[in-house]
C-alpha cells in the first residue's frame, strides 16, 4: 500500500513536470526577441520589460537619414506637421502652414474673409483622419454646413499620436493665428493616457514616432508644463539607457519600474507569460485612474479659457471607440464615463452616439469602426456637429 501512494505521487510529479517541460518549450517556440531584449508570445510582450533604446535609436537614424517625413521634430510640441508635406502613400497633404488640406496647392491665409465661418478642429489621428481628405468629418462638416447656407471653412490642425495636452499646445503654437470663430476638440477617451506620456515609445512601444513629448504636470491646482522644449531625437537614445538619471524620467506615468526588474521566476518564460498576462490585465482596469482624468480636466479647461480669450467659441465632439460603443448600446457605463459628465458641466459637448447606434443597426460595427472611423463614421461625426452648430446659429 505505502509502495503504491509512492508510486502515485511519483506519477503525478512526472506528469506534472513533463507538463510544465512541454508548456515551457511551447512558450520559447512560439516567442521572440526583439532588439531592445523584450520577449514576445503572439505579440503579447513579456516580463521583464527593457528600455526601447535600440528599436528607438533605429526609428531616429531612419527619421534623420529621410529628411523628408510627414511628420517632423517640434521642440514645442514633441513632433507636428511637415509644412508642404506629402505622405508616400498620397493620402496626406499639409500646406505651408502645416494643416492638412485637399492638395499642396491649398493655402490658408491667417485671417478669415468677413462673411466665412472659419472652423478649426484640433484632436489626435480621428480628427486628422486615416482617410483620403474627402472621407475625414472635417471635410464633411464643412459640406454640410455649405448645404445648409453657411459659408463655413474646417481647418484641420489634427495629428496622429497626440495628447490632449498637445492639441491644446498646437492651438497656442500655431492655430491661435488663424483667428478661429468655433474651435472643435475631437476628444477621444485612450488620449488621456497619452496626457501622462513623455517618451512615445514607452507608453506605445511599437510607435512609428520616435520622439518625446511635453506633459503638463499638476502642482496644486495648477498646471505647469514640462519636457519643454522637448528633448532632440539625437538625444532621446542616451536619455533611454541611462533612464532613471533623467529629470523627467519619474513624470513618465507610464514606466513602471517593476515591470523592467529581473526575477527570478522570469527564467521560465511560461512563469514570466502566466505573471505578465495577469498583470497586465488587472493594470488595464487600473490605468484609467483619477488622476488622469483629474489631469486631463484641467487640460481641455485650459483650451476652452484660451479659446474663449481670443473671441471664439470652444465644442468638443465626443469621438467614441468601437468597445465604448458596444457598452454604451448595451447601457452599460465604462470607467471614463465620469469624466465625459465632468466635460459636460463646463462646455458644449457634442455626442454623437444615438447616431452610431442607428447605424448599427444596419451594419456591422467594426465595418464602421475597423479600426480608426471609416468614412461613415466620420460622416455621423460631421452630421452631430453640424446640427448642432446650425442649432446655435439659429439662436
């Protein structure tokens, strides 16, 4: 009898070791380095993380050698615009004042003629559109409220990978000029992250925007700025491998320093896999603190009391995600709900999802939303501001 319980748990720990040899070996097969040291599975990212000084420092040779980039270097605003720019694939042009317009040969003087509405929309990729000129909301509003008799002008001052915090900053920098009578914030909720970002690469690793970017910090009730003017692409590598000497390394919301330790348990690629999906999922229902969205507050704010200074009127338009859209349609509530009611209280925000819904009805969410807003998507957007904007005039 005492031969035989032997004999079981001799079995059992067999098994349970060749289990474990066959899911580790599983885990290494299925896995790969990348060039900073970081270990992939299925293009999950692995404990313990490293510093993408190298991959970064390639995107920046890259950068420097093409001389030619849509996007270039601001020491303002972390990158912006290229003036009389076109993207290789011909679906980008930016004038000389670095707005994105139909062809190269448009041109936006700084004051608006006497009987034009000028528009200025400000806002990350969704406002600028991943689209051909034509399918962006701002073109769309822009013929829509020429429909309805209003001589309107949409001046696209969006740009891919922005923060709040950035938009607020182009509107200082360089659409202040333009002398806007409506300014339009496309608020979409991921970019409070962004707010708490500094290096690019660190919050979004496999970024295509090799540069640093300011951030406002809060002090008290106040916001003060920092990484300004921003750190040059030159530097940025040197900066990563000695990390933690940089002034601005603890305002990096977005490195956690554990996540970068070696362990132990890390030498098995299964253990660090196990630990790290776990981790990371409890991390994405955490990310979206208070403190963002305090930050975040105080930074569309700020745009609106600038706005209103100069004489303009200040709408944000709500930009909603397909997951936010599929809990909104259920009447479900997601973790930055909040924040849109605190927006609410103190500006016009344009909400845009009775109209997703009914086109849900018709066609497949991610047919409408594949990934950023397809042409429809961005026609409802057009058509929400529009009405409301025809609204406000008729008053």
């Amino acid at each position: 009898m005492h031969k035989d319980i032997i004999k079981w748990i001799l079995l059992v720990v067999f098994l349970l070791l060749a289990t474990f040899i066959f899911a580790e070996t599983a885990v290494r097969l299925c896995g790969h380095y990348d060039v900073d040291g970081d270990f992939f599975v299925r293009g999950f990212r692995v404990y313990p993380y490293h510093l993408p000084a190298h991959s970064l420092k390639e995107k920046i040779d890259r950068y420097l050698a093409a001389g030619d980039s849509v996007l270039e270097y601001d020491s303002i605003l972390g990158w912006a615009p290229r003036p009389n720019s076109r993207s290789q694939d011909g679906k980008y042009f930016y004038n000389d004042s670095a707005i994105r317009v139909a062809s190269s040969e448009s041109l936006t003087p700084k004051s608006p003629q006497n009987d034009v509405l000028r528009i200025a929309i400000f806002g990350d990729s969704f406002t600028l559109g991943d689209n051909p000129f034509q399918d962006t909301w701002g073109y769309h509003l822009e013929e829509e409220l020429r429909k309805s008799g209003i001589n309107a002008e949409v001046l696209n001052f969006g740009v891919g990978g922005y923060g709040m915090d950035q938009a607020f900053l182009r509107w200082k920098e360089t659409g202040y000029a333009y002398a806007p009578n409506i300014v339009i914030f496309g608020l979409q909720l991921e970019n409070m992250n962004r707010n708490a970002n500094v290096v690019r690469a660190i919050y979004f690793k496999n970024t295509g925007i090799p540069f640093s970017k300011p951030r406002f910090i809060l002090e008290g009730d106040k916001l003060k700025l920092i990484n300004s003017p921003t750190v040059s692409p030159h530097e940025l590598p040197r900066i990563l491998n000695d990390f933690n000497s940089w002034q601005f390394s603890k305002y990096e919301y977005w490195f956690e320093p554990k996540k970068y330790q070696k362990n132990v348990l890390f030498h098995s690629k299964l253990a660090a896999f196990v630990y790290s999906v776990i981790n990371d999922r409890v991390r994405k229902r955490k990310a979206r603190t208070e403190y963002l969205a305090s930050l975040s507050l105080k930074i569309v704010l700020a745009f609106k009391e600038d706005v209103e200074k100069s004489g303009g009127r200040f709408y944000v338009v709500y930009l909603p995600g397909r997951q936010e859209l599929r809990l909104l349609s259920k009447g479900k509530k997601f973790p930055t709900t909040a924040f849109l009611k605190e927006i609410e209280k103190s500006m016009p925000l344009i909400h845009p999802e009775e109209r997703f819904f009914e086109e849900m009805k018709k066609s497949d969410l991610k047919s409408i939303i594949p990934g950023h807003y397809s042409a429809r998507a961005n026609k409802i957007i057009a058509n929400a501001i529009a009405d409301y904007i025809l609204k406000q005039e008729a008053e």
